[in-house]
C-alpha cells in the first residue's frame, strides 16, 4: 500500500564495494521492469512504499533503516543518470541536493521531453504539503522527485524527528492537496493534517480568513489565543490540568500562536498573494508551519472549521521478509551475501542480453518465479 513509512534513524554507511554491487544488481532491475512492463512501473513502484522497501531489502540495504531512503535513491539517481536511456530520472535528494531540482528538471525535460516546469512546481506542492499543511512532527532532510518519459512522476521525501528517533518516508504521487499521498503506512501519532479529506470545509475557511486582510486576520488570531490562554470563560478549565483539552478537544494545534515579526510578514505576504484554491494556497509565499496552524486556530475557534487530526496512516508496515534475499548491510537478518548478489546480477544480466535479441522467454521465466513462493 502506497504513502508513508516509518523508520529508525540508523547511523553509517555503504561500503564503496557494496555500493557497485547495489547499483549493478539496481541497474539490472531496472531494466527488467522497462523491458517488461514499461517504464512508468517504476515510477508506480517507487510510489509504494513497500514495494520501494522491498527494492532497498533486495539490494542489501538494512531492512528498517532511515538509509533505505537515501541510499536507494541515491543510487538509483546515479544508475538512471548514467543511463538515460531507461527513460526514467531521479531528480533531487538528500540536504542541499534537494536543491538541484530546478537545474536537474530542465535536464530532464531535455532528456525525456518531460515538462520541467510542471516538475518544479509539484516539488514545491509536495514539500509544501508535508512541511505546513501535514504537522506531525517530522522535518524534510530528504527530497526527490521519480519521473519517466511518459510524465509520470512521484515525489519522495523523508522527514527526521529526533525526539523520538524515527524517520518518516512520504510517498506524494498527486498534484493535488486533498489526500496527495498514494496510501499510508506506519504507526499513526498526531497531526495537524489539513490535506485530509475532512478538512476540505477548514481549507476553504482558510481563504476566506486570508482573503480579510493582515489587520483582520491578526485581531481574530488575538482572539483565539486568548480563548486558548483560557483569558476569558475557559479560564478555571484552563487551571485544570488537561482540562482545556478535554474540553475543546484534543488537538495539537491547540495552543498559542505567537504573533512574532516572521508571523507578521508572513500574514502580510499571505494576504498580498490572494489565493482561490487549495493548489495557490499551498504555493503561496507566506505560508510556513507556524501560519497553517494560525489559520487552523481561526478557522476552528471563529469559523466552526476544524482541521482534521487524523495522521495520514493506514496499515502498519513490515516488509522484513524481504531481507532475506541477499540478507543486509548490517548483518540482519543475516550478513549481506556477497557470492549471491553477484549470482543473481549475472542471471539478470544475461537474461537481459537474450532479450535484446528478441529472446525475452528466461527474462519471463525470472518474472514466474515469483508464482512458485508459498503465500502467507
């Protein structure tokens, strides 16, 4: 099931030799998927992030590992820029690679005839929504975008929370803000989400509370923190420990929002832009974590508009098994099989050579083998 992944901040790093025998054994599945089943599978693949945890366990990387992320993509950008001719590209990656995704687009666009433009324009959609309209947390280290000839194209980021040492994977396949994830999967925490589907009647709350200027926007978000503050009629439940919970409800976005100068300039900014849609909105200069959760507040506590809370999780995820292929890095659930990868690489490869040939019966029979494991 597609969307996201939660995983364990894991420290170290590939060896240089394991690395090649990952690229190899990535470069040769690869090009399997293109020859059978098109390149836009990968990218649909890529999209799910248990299929995508099940590529980083084959290749040998640590089955719950926050490097299954990076390291995979990584290499899987170095595999498809070396050979373009997959017709798919990783663009992006990991800290101030994520900021190649302009310049890496318009190569794209060159290379594959993709619209690059659009291309930036759903990365900044992608990081937008899961750094300010999803509040759960986590903080973007990682970004990269999946795109093949056809358009086709998922955005792929992960967010650290140190707190709690874990890492969570984001799986955006939709230009869209209301549910842009292709599907769930991890243990559910809190959120402010208001890219749930529940809070379509907030989001439209929120243009209407931009559309009423800074001045307006900034005595109605006095108001609210007074309410929150307990300042008026909430105040004995407020001197209750949880008491002002309990009664509003239990929502992380209920607590102050400090009208700081960033806040200021950013409601300034927000109200000058003028967004119609949830797509302008989410793009709008202005809008960062802190005025999300301000406009939550309002749209609540004045406009009866609560935002939904639901953390985007729908089925936890184990993809242990998968590990067992080549075993991994760190030696769970066995020592990373050397002897094997290379066995298996040559299998492919050779299988791929026949089917430049036009012999793609042993590739085909690979494809088979998955038939004859026992289900369960």
């Amino acid at each position: 099931m597609p969307g996201v992944a939660e995983l364990p901040l894991h420290s170290g790093s590939v060896p240089a030799w394991m690395l090649r025998l990952m690229e190899r054994m990535s470069k040769s599945i690869l090009e399997a998927l293109v020859e059978l089943k098109g390149q836009d599978s990968i990218v649909l693949g890529l999209s799910d992030p248990f299929w995508f945890q099940a590529f980083n366990n084959v290749i040998g990387m640590d089955w719950d590992s926050s490097g299954s992320t990076t390291v995979l993509l990584g290499v899987l950008k170095s595999v498809t820029w070396s050979n373009p001719d997959l017709g798919v590209l990783v663009l992006g990656g990991k800290g101030s690679r994520m900021l190649q995704v302009p310049d890496e687009a318009r190569e794209a666009s060159r290379l594959l005839g993709v619209d690059g433009e659009y291309l930036v324009k759903f990365s900044r959609l992608a990081a937008r929504l899961d750094s300010s309209l999803l509040q759960d947390g986590y903080t973007l280290y990682h970004h990269s975008i999946v795109v093949s000839r056809s358009g086709l194209a998922v955005v792929v980021q992960q967010g650290m929370n140190v707190d709690v040492g874990l890492a969570r994977r984001y799986h955006v396949d939709k230009f869209a803000v209301e549910e842009p994830h292709s599907g769930v999967a991890g243990e559910p925490g809190e959120a402010l989400n208001a890219t749930a589907s529940e809070s379509g009647v907030a989001r439209r709350a929120y243009l209407d509370i931009v559309y009423e200027g800074p001045e307006r926007i900034l005595r109605m978000l006095a108001e609210v923190n007074r309410i929150v503050k307990g300042a008026t009629t909430l105040d004995s439940t407020w001197r209750n420990v949880g008491g002002l919970k309990r009664l509003l409800g239990i929502k992380p976005y209920y607590y102050p929002v400090e009208p700081t100068p960033q806040l200021l300039k950013a409601v300034e900014e927000l109200s000058k832009y003028q967004p119609t849609s949830d797509i302008e909105l989410a793009l709008a200069p202005g809008l960062g974590p802190k005025t999300v959760r301000a406009l939550a507040l309002i749209a609540d506590l004045i406009y009866n508009a609560p935002t939904s809370v639901r953390d985007p999780v729908t089925h936890p995820l184990n993809p242990y098994l998968y590990a067992y292929a080549v075993g991994g890095k760190d030696g769970k659930p066995y020592p990373y099989d050397r002897s094997t990868v290379e066995k298996t690489i040559l299998t492919l490869e050779e299988a791929l050579d026949k089917a430049r040939i036009g012999d793609k019966e042993r590739l085909k029979a690979l494809l088979r083998l998955r038939k004859l494991l026992p289900k369960g």
